[in-house]
C-alpha cells in the first residue's frame, strides 16, 4: 500500500511583541468588534431565524407525509443558504480580527 505524503502549510512565525505592543493590538481588536457589535448581533439573529425556518418545513414535509413542493424547496435551500451566507460573514470578520492581532499588518495600524 502507497503512502501519500501531504506537505503541511508553513506554519507563521511567532511575533516577538513586547506586552505593550501585545495590549495595544488587543486593545485595537476590542474596538474592531465594539464597532461591528450590531452587525455580528444581527447575522447571529438571521441566523437563528433561517435555522426556525429549516425546523418548521421539516415539521411541515412530516405532516405532509414527505411530500416537497416548491415552497418546502425554497425554504430549504433559502434558509439554509442564508445560514452559510451568515456565518461565512462572522468568521470572515473573526478572521480579520485574528489577523489583526497576530499579522505583522497589525504593527502597522491594521493596513
């Protein structure tokens, strides 16, 4: 039997910050997500009604004996497609956050 090699992603380099440095970048990244609170609340909201939706149409094709109309379609691939569209916004938004504090961007104010 053949092994197959995967080679790894270079791991990053640690940043040698001095705490000060450390506290500011963290302090930056505190203000990042103050500033898109209401966002982030919102997508988490959207998201737990997307999930209500997916729960009432699999309660709905139960009682209708299994039946999928178009609107059992519809809400299926809409409600989830939002919930994908949602939390692929968060992460992208923890992502620059993470980046912020461990990048070498972050030294330079986040550019």
């Amino acid at each position: 039997m053949e092994t197959v090699q995967t080679q790894n992603a270079p791991r990053p380099q640690r940043l040698n910050l001095t705490p000060e440095e450390m506290r500011a970048r963290i302090e930056a990244a505190k203000q990042i997500t103050q500033l898109f609170n209401l966002e982030r609340y919102v997508y988490v909201a959207c998201c737990g009604i997307a999930v209500l939706l997916l729960l009432t149409n699999a309660v709905l094709m139960m009682m209708k004996g299994g039946t999928i109309d178009r609107t059992a379609l519809g809400l299926l691939f809409g409600a989830s497609g939002f919930i994908t569209y949602s939390i692929g916004r968060l992460i992208f938004m923890w992502n620059r956050v993470v980046d912020l504090i461990l990048s070498d961007a972050g030294a330079q104010g986040g550019q």
